[in-house]
C-alpha cells in the first residue's frame, strides 16, 4: 500500500473518484516511498527533469538538497522531443524523474512509464486538479498541457514537486517546505503583475495569435482570445485552408500583431504576415514568446518567473497595452 500521508491532496482526489490518472500517481508516491532509504543522507538528490520550466521548480525548491538537470533546453519543442541516449543514461541513474505529463512529452511516455517500474518518476503536471484543466478538443480525456502558463496554475505543480522531492529526501522536508513557501509568494506577485499590465490591453485588441495553441491557459486567465495555427500539440501540421482562414480573420478584425515561438518554426507565422501584407493590411510580429521551452541559460528569461515576465509584458506591448520598461522588476532584456 502507498504510504497516504505523502500526496494528501492526492487522497483528496482519490476521494472524488479514482481515474487512472490517479492510480498512476499512487503508484508512483509507492515507488517514490520505497526508494527514499537507499540514499545516503547527505548527499544531494539527483533529479532530471523533462523541461526546463520544471527543472526550475525543482532547482528553487529543492535549494542545496539537490542537483537537476534538465533533458529539454532553450528552443526545444517537448511534444516531438525524444529521449538521447545520454537522456537515457541520466533518466535511469536519477533518484528523482520529474515530467509534465498531460500528453506534453508525447514521443518519452512509453520510455517514462516503463522507467516509473524501478525509478520513481512523477507526472507533476498532472498535480493541477482536473476542474482546472482545459479539456483536449480532439480527444476525449485528454487536456491541454501547458499548464505553466499561468502562475496560478503552475502553483500546483509548485507543490507536487514539493511532496516529490519529500518523498525522496524526507529528511530536508522542512527546507522544501520554506523553499515552496518563498517561491508560491513570487509566483503571487508574478500572477498580479501579469493580470496588471495584460489589463491595460484595449478590449478589442485581446486577440493572440501564436504558431500553435499554447496559451490557452493564458487566454482563460486574463481574457484574451487565443488562436494558433497549429493545435495544441505541434504534432499536426497546419493546412493552407488554416492559414487562408487565420488571414481573413486578421484582416477583418483589424489585428496588428503576432507572435512567434522560440520553440516552433516561424514559418507559419510569417506566412500569415504576407498573406496579410498582399491583402493591404499591416501586421507586425510583436515579438518572440517562451511557449515550451524558457529563455538562454543564465539569464532571467531562462528562469520560469523571467519567462512569464517576458511573455506578459511583450504581449501587452505588442497589443497596445501600457507596461514598466523592462517587465516587472526591470530584469527583461532592454529592447521590447
Ligand atoms: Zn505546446
């Protein structure tokens, strides 16, 4: 039996009704459980995570209790990323494997699920209760992914790694706890900030129109229409029939901006810019969004809170909207 004081959110949700997702969790607390004493108490805690947006979790939270890596850097698309044979390596000597789940890292499930028999690998994503997740359009219990667009949402995932992580290393669990703590209080402001200068945007001016349809979450928090070229996965390739009808859209609703991704191609969207162009109407790229993957290493857009910072503030710029400089704290890049 899986020891229930580790996810008590999870029992709470067992409660409601067990979904497989579920069983997988609990499965997984199981193995996360029985692992825990095979460390030695001072060392730190290996964990590899999918993308970068996690591995920040578990880098903030886990502080000097442990070393991460993350398998997807800057740029990398996680719905078409395969394991390397390096990955692989990583992945089956970790102590702790963190994905997002929810159908995100759609080509290393098979891999994952079947690593969760000997390694304890947690789905953290899928932490986000369910009346909280938008539901797939295509496919039937499947959800959007993305769910670290909106800080408020990815406070969850914030905790799940928590309890991972306790489960893991029970002895550092009060230095994980403050860690969160500390962390869930920056996410707050960064939600406020977002919500403050996304208002600002003019009404009819709320239209974000991406390579694919990452924002979603995004669009439901702070009230934009999203439309992406691709679907929520970049799996499925766009038509021309797409494109000719996202053109008409643009023109007749008078949009004067998109944006492109730094972990999709930008072909798409400038197909849409001079199909536009040859229509007389003026669109420009309002600039480049962290829809999947963060920033540069080392820099503060390469850390969850500067990704959000950067996305937040070059949309509301790029749409009309008023907004500090340089983002929330002065940090963004100069040149928005
Ligand atoms: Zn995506």
């Amino acid at each position: 039996m899986p020891d229930h004081r580790i996810f008590p959110s999870m029992m709470r949700q067992k409660s409601r009704s067990l979904s497989r997702r579920d069983v997988l969790a609990l499965t997984t607390s199981a193995a996360l459980v029985a692992a825990s004493p095979l460390r030695a108490q001072s060392a730190p805690l290996s964990v590899v995570a999918s993308t970068g947006m996690i591995a920040d979790v578990a880098r903030v939270v886990g502080g000097g209790a442990v070393q991460v890596q993350a398998l997807m850097g800057p740029g990398i698309d996680p719905h078409s990323y395969r394991q390397t044979r390096s990955d692989i390596v990583a992945l089956t000597r970790a102590d702790l494997v963190l994905w997002n789940g929810l159908y995100l890292e759609a080509q290393m499930q098979d891999f994952l699920r079947k690593l969760a028999e000997r390694t304890p690998v947690f789905a953290v994503g899928e932490a986000v209760p369910h009346d909280r997740l938008i539901a797939h359009q295509d496919y039937d219990g499947k959800f959007d992914p993305h769910v670290w667009m909106v800080p408020d949402l990815w406070a969850h995932v914030v905790r799940a790694v928590q309890d991972a992580l306790t489960a893991a290393a029970s002895d550092r669990a009060d230095l994980f706890i403050a860690n969160a703590d500390t962390y869930l209080a920056q996410l707050d402001r960064l939600g406020t900030y977002a919500a403050g200068v996304l208002g600002t945007v003019p009404q009819p001016s709320r239209v974000l129109l991406t390579a694919h349809d990452a924002f979603g979450y995004f669009g439901r928090a702070y009230g934009f229409e999203v439309l992406g070229i691709q679907g929520i996965s970049t799996e499925s390739e766009a038509g021309l029939g797409r494109i000719r009808a996202l053109v008409d859209l643009l023109v007749q609703r008078d949009i004067k901006a998109v944006f492109v991704e730094t972990s999709v191609s930008d072909r798409n969207i400038r197909a849409l810019v001079e199909g536009a162009a040859a229509r007389g109407h003026n669109v420009q790229i309002g600039g480049e969004l962290f829809s999947d993957a963060m920033g540069p290493l080392g820099t503060y857009e390469g850390t969850y809170l500067g990704m959000i910072d950067h996305n937040a503030t070059t949309i509301a710029a790029a749409l009309g909207g008023q907004v500090p400089p340089r983002g929330m704290d002065g940090k963004l890049r100069a040149g928005l």
